[in-house]
C-alpha cells in the first residue's frame, strides 16, 4: 500500500478520534497541530488504526507515534 493510500485511510480515524470533520491530514502534522492530542485520542487513534489495517503495534511503539509520518511510517512498516 502507498502512503497516499494510508494517508487517505488515516483521514476519516483522525476525524473520528478528534470529532472534526474538516481535517485534512499531511504528513507533516504533529501532535502540535491539534488542540486536543492527549493520551485519550492517541489510544483511540491507534486502536482505529489497528483495527482499520488489521495490524498491532506494540506498547513502545504507540509512545513514538507523534506525528502522522510517524503513524505511515508505522502502518507501512506493519504492512510490508
């Protein structure tokens, strides 16, 4: 899968776990780039992630997962 494809995959997971359906994701996106990113909406993102690509990441790696290249970073490497 290409990361545009994830990237688009990731899109309505964010909208979901934030409850704003006007974001509009890039890579380039870090935790500072939402307003409400605490440990609450960075589980429920990897929890939908997780169940959206069928993939598990381990508990070290959800502590690194700080951006959104981060998560396609992660997703990808799941995938391959």
């Amino acid at each position: 899968m290409e990361r545009k494809e994830i990237l688009e995959k990731l899109t309505p997971i964010f909208r979901t776990a934030f409850n704003d359906e006007t974001i509009e994701l890039s890579e380039d996106m870090t935790t500072d780039d939402f307003d409400n990113w605490d440990s609450v909406a960075q589980m429920m993102i990897v929890g939908l992630i997780e169940k959206e690509f069928d993939i598990v990441f381990k508990l070290r790696e959800v502590g690194m997962l700080d951006s959104v290249e981060a998560f396609v970073d992660g997703i990808e490497g799941k995938l391959a």
